[in-house]
C-alpha cells in the first residue's frame, strides 16, 4: 500500500477503548492493517499524528533498539493533545504524572530497574513458590464453596496475584480491597464501572485526569507511610528495598520511590489477573483446550503462556525516535511517535497458525505480551509461575467448566482484560 495514512475509521477503531471491550471490531481493525498497511500514520483529530505498528517483526524491532526508541521523551501511552498539555501544566513540563521503569530510558533505566532485579530471577522466586501454593489452594477451595457457580475474575484471577504481590510487597492483606480498587482506577480509567467517577468517557472524550491524579495522590500516601516504616525499621520485603534504595550513591527521592511502589504494586497483579482469567474464558470458549489440558497436564505451561498472548492485557505502548530512520521501508522523523500495538503482534498470521484460536498446545508461543528488549517485563517469571502453580491445583480437581452467562471485557485501550467471567463448573 503506497498510501501512508490510516483511514480514520481504521485508526478510530484502534484507540477506543469500547473497541477492546467488544474485541471483535479491534481485531478486525488490525487484521486490516497487518493486511493493507502494517506500518501506518494516524491523523486523527485531536491527537499529534503517530504510527500505528501492527506486525509482530516491526514490534520487535522498535523494542530491540532501546536508544533509537525512547520510552520517556514524550507520553508512553497514548495522550490527546489536550491531555498532553494538562500533564504538562500539572507536572511544569513533563509528559508524565508518574516516572516510574515504564517512563525511563538509559542511563537511568537500568539504574532503577537494577534496584528489584534480583527479587525476580527465576532462582530467587522459587523460594515463594510453597506460599504461592497455599494461596492458590485456598482459592480452589473457595471455588469448592461457590457451589459450582461463580465469576472467575471477581472470586479467583482478581485476588489470586494480588495477594501474592502484596505479600512480596509486605503490606498487609487486610489492606487488599484498597489497593484493588486504586487498581482499577489506575487502569480502568477509561471504563465507566471501574474509573474513579464511574463516567462514561464518551461523554468526556478520555480519562479524566483529576481523577487519575487523585487516585495517585492516594496511593502516594499509602506508600509513604510504608517507606517511613520501612527506612525506621527495615524488613525482609520488597519494600524495604524499595524504601532504602540508592542511585548513584544517594537515596532515591520519594517520588520516584512512590512511582516504584506504583508500578509493581499494579502492574504486578492486574495483568496477571487478567491472562488467568483469560485462561478459563479460553477454555469456556474452546471447550476442546480444556479437554486437552485436563487429559495432559504438561500442557499446563502452554496453557499460560497461550492465555497471556490470547488475552494480551498490555494492549499498547507507545516510543518516540531519536534521530531519522526506517522501518518497514517507510521514512521515520526524529521525533515521530510509534504505537505498539501487541494485541496484532500476538495474532500476526505470519509467525502465529490460527492466531484467533485459543490452543493451548502451540509451540513455540513467541507471543510480545511481556515485551522485549531492555523494558522486558520485570515481573514475567513470577506472573507464569503463579498461573502454572494455580492451574496446577485446579485442574486436577476441574470436572467440568463452561460459561454461565455473558462475559465482559474491560473498556480500556491501554492496560485490561476480563471484567466479569460467569462461569459453571463442577469440581471433585
């Protein structure tokens, strides 16, 4: 396709966040562009123009190349130009309420990250995993409870990671409603039944800052109190790392200290909430993936890691370039804002067979879900070890399972998934 811009309907359809609620027209959206135009400029009013980047080779590439790239230069996720220059008001400057991993690039990136690294190598999360287990287990034993009715994301994938997180955190579980309300605020900014208002933002033409800054502000002041407690009294918890961590040989500032918390308290759960929920609404709607992992449970880290690219709860991140360059033979300023658009890299026909099925035998899985390059997600090794660990438990004692109602998805364009699975089942 010579013609570079997307039709607006097309880019339209790409940043609604009702569009990923409903599923179906986003993925018809980017099946288009994957066809017609895999690398195509938005020109949308209201927003600075940007390139909408479909295909799983040129996701790769753009992350791969961290310097030519930038995360932190202007907005990392998706920003009107009126959002954009309210930010800006409110910060005196920058593009970003919070400065968390997400908005850093090097030398600083690697500075922070470095801080937390090691709590989450493989080796060292091992040692969580008979705490995982016991978490895990009482879940299925609630579901055993239930009676056989239940929705999945409310009374399982919702409190499942985060208490895990929370644990790894060192806050205290009766504090768990408070951080997954501020949660869901954070991420469902853009959803009227989980954003702080519970307004339509079709009314209001996007998130409503006020309340993104509010819900900040509170959990700014929960984490302070942590910090405080933590420098006075240090912990064997993440915290406490957090809290006393140092950056060229000075403390971290208590800004950037409560961005951390921010992010490994949210990112660290809600994400993980939603690829587990994403796994039994795959095997409701493929009942032959649940027949298959029940009569083979090896299949069970297929199973994660499909439902993670079949779900994709990162939907998009966004990058800006450094210097003039070329990426699928079109010209890119410096300057020129990129969207990354996972949930196409995830169902991109050339490196995924029957990308829309859910199967949890596919391998490889090369799905972009974590990302790549120098922002790969921090969390990734603890994320597929509490699903495996909780499929592990559930499985073998899952008879049967099949939805018991309509299921709903978030409406949410950057971060989301799942927002009510009704399913029935029976348990031994």
């Amino acid at each position: 396709m010579t013609d570079v811009r997307v039709p607006d309907e097309i880019a339209a359809t790409v940043i609604t966040p009702k569009a990923y609620a409903e599923d179906t027209p986003v993925h018809e959206a980017f099946r288009w562009l994957r066809a017609n135009n895999p690398l195509g400029r938005a020109e949308l009013e209201g927003f600075a123009p940007f390139w909408i980047t479909t295909k799983h080779a040129d996701i790769l590439e753009v992350s791969r190349q961290n310097a030519l790239f930038h995360n932190g230069d202007v907005a990392t996720t998706l920003t009107s130009l009126d959002a954009d220059a309210k930010v800006r008001q409110m910060t005196g400057g920058s593009p970003h309420l919070v400065r968390s991993l997400v908005q850093m690039d090097a030398p600083d990136h690697p500075k922070y990250r470095v801080l937390t690294q090691s709590w989450f190598l493989p080796q060292n999360i091992r040692s969580l995993e008979t705490r995982i287990r016991a978490i895990a287990r009482e879940h299925v034993d609630r579901m055993a409870e239930l009676g056989g009715t239940c929705d999945f994301v409310g009374d399982v994938a919702l409190t499942f990671p985060l208490r895990v997180i929370m644990e790894i955190l060192g806050v205290p579980e009766a504090d768990m409603p408070r951080m997954l309300r501020l949660t869901q605020e954070l991420f469902g900014a853009t959803d009227p039944e989980l954003n702080r208002s519970h307004d339509d933002i079709a009314e209001r033409k996007g998130a409503d800052l006020t309340d993104i800054q509010a819900t900040l502000a509170d959990f700014f002041m929960y984490f302070k109190s942590i910090t405080d407690a933590r420098k006075a009294e240090p912990t064997a918890d993440l915290s406490t790392v957090i809290a006393n961590g140092q950056i060229d040989g000075a403390p971290i500032n208590d800004f950037e200290a409560m961005c951390y918390y921010v992010i490994v308290a949210t990112a660290g759960h809600d994400t993980t909430s939603s690829s587990t929920a994403g796994a039994a609404w795959g095997m409701c709607e493929f009942p032959e993936a649940f027949a298959k992992v029940k009569a083979d449970p090896a299949l069970i880290s297929g199973l994660v890691d499909e439902s993670i690219r079949w779900t994709t709860p990162v939907k998009h991140f966004m990058r800006s370039a450094t210097e003039d360059t070329e990426l699928r033979g079109r010209r890119i300023a410096k300057g020129d804002w990129l969207m990354l658009c996972y949930p196409s890299g995830n169902r991109d026909e050339e490196v995924f067979d029957t990308p829309d099925a859910f199967r949890p035998e596919r391998s490889p899985n090369k799905h972009l879900a974590f990302g790549y390059g120098a922002h790969l997600c921090l969390g990734q090794h603890l994320a597929k070890m509490e699903m495996r660990i909780l499929w592990e438990e559930l499985l073998p004692r899952l008879k049967s399972l099949e939805f018991n109602g309509k299921p709903t998805r978030a409406e949410a364009n950057f971060v989301g998934g799942p927002k009510r699975l009704p399913i029935r089942y029976e348990l031994a």
